[in-house]
C-alpha cells in the first residue's frame, strides 16, 4: 500500500455463508484495507491472487478442487510476504497448526472466534503490513539517493558522460533540472566534528541519511533542485532556473531555499552552515568549473567567517579579502599586549610582519604563526616547564579545532591575557635569581655549570642551587634543558632547519643527545613534534 491505497484482500471460503459474512460483516476500510476478491475453492483463489497481487489471503484449509494447504504451499514457492489467515474450525484444527509452519501469520476459528478477536488480528496484519511499507519506501529512497549521487559524481568527477548523455540520464531519472541558468551551491557543516561527537556517528552515515532526507523535503518543497552527498560535512545541491531570467530572482528564490535550510538544520540538528554560491550559468558543462569554484571559496571560510552565504564571482578575490582580515585582525592584537610581557611584542610585531608579507597564507600557516608566537610568550614569560607544557598541549588541541581566524584570534588573545595574570601575580624574582635567568637565556646554547652561574651572581653554588630551586619551582640544570627545548620547538616552528642543524645552534654536544633531550621533555622526537603541528618534515632523523 502507498499513499491512500488500501491494502488487498482475497477470501477462499467455499461455504458461502461464512465467505459473505466475513466479507460484509466487518469495516475493512477501519483497517486500511478492501476485499478485491472473494472465492469458493483453492483453484480460484489461486487466479485471484496472480491477477490481484493482495497483501492478505484469509483462506478455509479444506475446499475443493484446490485445498488451502496445497494452495498456501504453491503460493509460497514465489511469495514470503503474503500475509495469509486460517479459516478453520476445531475439527480441523491440527491441521491448521500445521499450517502455521507454512509461515501463517494467524487463524479464525469459524463461529466461535468473535468480531473483537477477529479485529485485534487484522490490527496485527495492518501494523506489519504498514511497518514492512516503511521499511520498503525508506530503502527504495536511499537506493535513489545512492544512483543520484553517483549519477552526479560520474560526470562531475569522473568523465564518464558527456553533456548530452548526462542530459539523457537527467531526463530519464526525473530529476528536477534542466541546462538553462544552472546554479550549484556548495553547503558545509561547521564544525562537523562536534555534530558527529553529540550523535555518536563517527563514520557519518546515520547523519548524512538523516540529513539528505531533511533537505530533499525543503527542496520538494520548492520543487526545485537535487542535492546529493559530496564528502565527509558537504553536500552538493544543483538547482536550474528555466522558468526565470532574472539574475537578481534567481539569487533571491536561492536565498529564500538556503534560509530555509538553514533554519531547518539549526533546528533539528543545531547546527550552522556556510554556503558558496555559483553565479547562474547554462549548460550542463558549467557544473564541474562552479564546482571547484565553491570548493574554493569554502576554504576561505576560515578568513570570511561561518554560518554565511559566500558567492562565487561577486567582483572580490579570496586572496585580497584574507590579506585583509588577517592584517585588520592579528594587528589588533598588539592593542591588546599585556603589559608584563613587553620584552615578547617586538619578536611578535617582527614575525607578524612576515606573515602581512604573504599575501595568499593558508590556514596552516597562519596557525602555525599561532603557535610560534605562544611559544615565544611561554619563553619570555619564563613559566615552569610544567605549566608551560600543561598551557601548550591545551592550547595546540583547541587551536585545531578553531574554525575560524576569530576563534584563532580570540583564542590566542585569551592565552596572552591569562599568562600575562600569572606573571602579575607571581612573587618577584630576587636580584640574583632574575641575573641568573637572564644569564642563561643569553647563553642558552653554550656550555654553562652550577659553579658558573653561581659565580656570575657572586653567591655559593650551594645556596644559589636552593635559592634557584625555591624561587623558579625547578632545578637550574632542569631549567636551562627545558629553555633549549623550547628554544628548539620555536625553531621547528618557525623555520625549515634540519633537526641536526638545530641541534648545532642549541650548542648540544652531538645530534643524538639533543634528540634524546627532547623526546625526555616533550615526550616525542622532534620530526613528531613538527608532524604534530602539521609542518612538513625536511629530513629523516635518525637517533630518534
């Protein structure tokens, strides 16, 4: 049964009065159902039902010409899903138990068994009847969303169709479109990760079924356009515009469509989406070039912002509005440099010059920047290793995860203000232990002892080593490793240096050592730690 249509029924009953009373006594339309036939013997009933196709077959076991067991038995040679009902009375009742083995799905006991029995079992027939439509319309639907989708990949990705065969296929499928003033229009799922993590889909197809039958209810809405699944948070949708010529309708009849998207998403979903928008263009060629184009454009989310329409061909070069933001926005935070790390905003106003510089920077490149300059920070702010590893390990994980400069931004910002409290409410280092400091920062890469140190601040090794230990929370050899570690991790940052050349200008006895050095402190090798930032590795380490 679809839509309206009642489910089939056949009765086999050759004692008429019990067949008219079945059929006349009951409200088969209270059930979603109608009686398309009903018959005397087996032979008819098997007529009936090659001619009907029913749903339900209520059949008396002993008739002539065809009995109801041979007949359940030839109909189930071709059919498990006809639903098939027992019209039996005691006398015959063992053999309707063995007709229960032929998969029947009931019996009615002939005079005894009541109108209200008689209707709980037909409630049951409708219930699996209607759970078993569901189930065949779900799965006919994602069928048809699997051949749309790799129809569309086929040609857009894949060459196999021209432009008149995928013209044909669109036609033949019924596809809402057409080549006249094509549109493709990129969606991406902001911060898809978290959506993923709250439903527990981690390879996504619980949510992308459940999304492409959302939105291809809004697009029947409009009865307008197909969407289909592109990759892991996109989705591509395809609309064409025969019935208008006017570019500006055009862009509001879309904007109405992805409004409603929207807010369809945010309500069921809670989540956000950024759209790339094609300028309208005719042919089905256009497609696989506005395509690409959106892919584009969508990377620039991370400059531009989410939750937004971005379109494509609207007289602004990506590249010139992320030299924009990413200038207007990182400049500011000079305005925001707390005061205690003063001695840091020349290293960072420097390397900030050199990132202006480039005039396309990637993501990766500007979050790399990120990270150097929170190292910087952490250096200059002369934290305990502990903390300080504690800060960046937390800090590298949610600056991944940022989606956007802002976030970038904001995130960084917040660090610098929150190190900046910690310096401030720090006790103040005594005299000899701030020289002793800075006495190691400016000979970090040379070869430096107790006794050395100890003799620059004029005091006893001994009472310098407790006073530094007191003071700094950490030992001095303890200190001077964990600053060269850092000073190596700024390095891997920031340049293109193989790790044995690093090694070299932190003043390490051999290459071997620094990398046992800094596996010891960071818990990894310095190729990792590079990996880890998703920097490009130079060399191959060995030692490591």
């Amino acid at each position: 049964m679809s839509g309206t249509s009642l489910y089939k029924v056949i009765i086999a009953e050759d004692e008429m009065l019990v067949r008219i009373g079945i059929k006349h006594t009951l409200e088969w339309k209270k059930y979603g159902m109608h009686v398309v036939a009903d018959v005397a013997n087996g032979q008819e009933a098997l007529e009936a039902y090659q001619e009907y196709k029913p749903d339900i077959l209520i059949t008396d076991i002993k008739m002539p010409l065809m009995d109801g067991m041979a007949l359940i038995s030839h109909i189930r040679k071709t059919d498990s899903d006809l639903k098939i009902v027992i019209l039996t009375n005691l006398v015959e009742f063992e053999l309707a138990r063995e007709a229960m083995n032929k998969d029947v799905s009931g019996y009615i006991i002939k005079v005894s068994m009541t109108n209200e029995e008689i209707a709980q079992l037909l409630s049951k027939l409708k219930r699996e009847l209607d759970e078993r439509t569901t189930t065949q319309m779900t799965i006919q639907h994602i069928d048809s969303d699997v051949v749309k989708e790799h129809l569309c990949k086929d040609f857009l990705f894949r060459n196999r169709y021209s432009e008149t065969e995928f013209a044909d296929i669109v036609t033949r499928h019924g596809l809402r479109l057409t080549p006249s003033r094509l549109v493709t229009v990129q969606m991406e799922i902001d911060q898809y990760d978290k959506l993923q993590e709250r439903y527990q889909d981690h390879k996504g197809q619980l949510i992308r079924m459940s999304l492409l039958n959302i939105l291809e209810e809004v697009l029947a809405h409009y009865d307008r356009g197909e969407i289909i699944f592109d990759s892991e948070s996109r989705f591509l949708t395809l609309f064409s515009f025969e019935d208008i010529t006017s570019e500006h309708e055009i862009t509001a009849v879309i904007q109405t469509i992805l409004a409603h998207m929207r807010k369809v998403l945010l309500t069921y979903f809670n989540v956000t989406v950024t759209f790339a928008i094609s300028a309208p263009e005719s042919g089905y060629g256009v497609l696989k070039r506005q395509y690409e184009q959106g892919i584009k454009l969508l990377q620039a989310k991370y400059w531009l912002g989410t939750d937004q329409n971005l379109f494509i061909g609207n007289g602004l070069r990506a590249e010139g509005i992320i030299a924009i933001e990413v200038q207007s926005q990182l400049k500011a935070i000079l305005n925001e440099w707390p005061e205690p790390l003063q001695a840091v905003y020349k290293q960072y106003e420097r390397t900030l010059g050199e990132l202006l510089r480039d005039l396309e920077p990637t993501k990766e490149t500007v979050q790399s920047y990120f990270q150097r300059w929170l190292h910087m920070i952490v250096l200059g702010s002369r934290m305990s290793p502990e903390s300080a590893g504690m800060l960046l390990a937390e800090y590298t994980e949610q600056l991944k995860a940022s989606t956007t400069l802002s976030e970038s931004v904001n995130l960084f910002t917040m660090q610098l203000q929150e190190i900046g409290q910690l310096i401030r409410k720090r006790p103040k280092l005594s005299r000899e232990v701030s020289r002793a400091v800075d006495y190691i920062e400016a000979h970090y890469n040379e070869e430096l002892s107790l006794q050395q140190i100890a003799d620059t601040v004029q005091m006893s090794a001994k009472y310098f080593s407790t006073l530094f230990k007191k003071e700094m929370g950490i030992g001095f050899v303890e200190y001077w490793m964990h600053y060269r570690v850092e000073k190596a991790k700024e390095l891997l940052l920031s340049s293109s240096l193989r790790s044995y050349e690093i090694s070299d200008m932190l003043g390490f006895a051999d290459h071997s050592y620094f990398s046992r050095t800094f596996r010891k402190v960071t818990g990894m090798s310095p190729r990792e730690f590079r990996n880890e930032q998703h920097i490009q590795d130079v060399d191959v380490d060995v030692d490591e």
